[in-house]
C-alpha cells in the first residue's frame, strides 16, 4: 500500500473511535468522574512530563535525524504546557504537586518507552497520543466555556492546543515519509493501535470496537 494512504487509513481508524466519545468521554475516564477544571489541569502536568520525558528519551536514541527534530521540537512544548499549567493552577489558587510522577508512570507511558523502531515510536508517540490529547483539549476548551473559565480555555485554545496539533502533523508526515514497505506500516499499525487501547480516555472503545485488551504492563 502507498504510504500516504496507509497513513490516511490510520488516521480514519482513530477518527471513527474518537466519534464514538461523548461530549466530555475523554475527560471522564481519565478523572474518573471528577469533572473540574483544577483536577484536570492536575492531570495534565502528569500527562506533559509523561510526553515530554518520552520524546526527551527517544530524541537521545533515535538515529534519524528527521525524526529527532520531531521529538525535541514535542519536549521542549511540552514543557513549556508543564509550566504554563503550573501557572494557572497558581491563579486559581492551588499549588501543584511538587512531582506529578511520584506515583508512578502510566501503563500507556511504559508501554510506548518500550518500543524500539522509530516507526513504532512515532507511531505512538506524536501520531496516536497526540491525536488522543487533541481531543482531550477539545472536550477540555469546551468544558472551561461551559464553566466560564475564559482564561484556561484561551490557554489551551491559543498555545498548548496548536501545538499539539503540530505534534500529530509532524508524526503523520514523518510516517508517510517512512512507513513505505509492508514491515513498517505493519509495525507503525500496531503501535497506534495498542497506544489507543492502552490510553484510559480509549480503552473501553478500543476493546469493543477493535478486540485489544488494555495490554499488562509490569
């Protein structure tokens, strides 16, 4: 298959299983119900450190040089959103957690650090997560309006949500310069795939719609 609509199949696949999510799905699942914007923003600098810690390790061993621009480019925005929402968390008046990852990192996290070709790696990492973290801000803007949080929404709808579309470009077009042999679109399919399977906003989905179980980490 043509690399560019092996590419675009994928990207309909996530499509159709982002449709199926409510209005505010993703955000449920990963607050487990406790739908505010100061939790979430909570949440969120656990899932920027997750990302910006994988694009920091893979930058460091990755050998394509197109590929690390991609991934220096995500750790250094994601960051910046650490600090950014450290930021407003302070002027809404709670402190952040002096170490989001005390607790441990996610299974997703352990899942896609794991992987080794940079195919799989991009695959995962600014394709299928970041896919998963623009709807997640979609439904976050969203739910910042409804509450009259103008300034969160404006947050996330001028800075950190651009960027994060950019991340998911720079992968897809990464993969279509890449996933040209039937090898590599078969690895880059199932790293995107277990990545949406793995995901808490997704896994329910993914399971029904696809037959992956959320895959055991140790």
């Amino acid at each position: 298959m043509e690399s560019r609509e092996f590419v675009a199949g994928l990207v309909a696949e996530m499509r159709a299983l982002f449709a199926r999510l409510g209005e505010q799905g993703a955000l449920e699942a990963e607050a487990q119900g406790s739908v505010d914007v100061v939790t979430l923003l909570g949440l969120a600098l656990r899932s920027e450190l997750e990302a910006a810690e994988l694009a920091g390790f893979w930058m460091a061993t990755t050998p394509e040089i197109d590929a690390r621009l991609v991934f220096g480019r995500q750790c250094g925005d994601e960051m910046q959103h650490y600090q950014l929402i450290c930021d407003r968390l302070r002027e809404l008046g709670r402190e952040p957690e002096a170490d989001p990852l005390a607790a441990g990192f996610s299974p997703l996290y352990h899942y896609v650090k794991g992987l080794r070709s940079t195919v799989e790696r991009m695959a995962a990492g600014p394709f299928a997560r970041e896919a998963i973290a623009e709807v997640r801000n979609e439904q976050f803007i969203a739910l910042c309006e409804r509450l009259g949080d103008g300034a969160t929404a404006r947050l996330y709808r001028e800075v950190i949500q651009p960027e994060e579309i950019l991340h998911h470009r720079l992968g897809r077009e990464f993969l279509e310069r890449h996933c040209t042999t039937p090898a590599a679109q078969e690895a880059a399919a199932a790293a995107a795939r277990a990545t949406l399977a793995i995901a808490d906003e997704l896994s329910a989905l993914a399971e029904k719609s696809t037959g992956m179980r959320t895959i055991p980490v140790s």
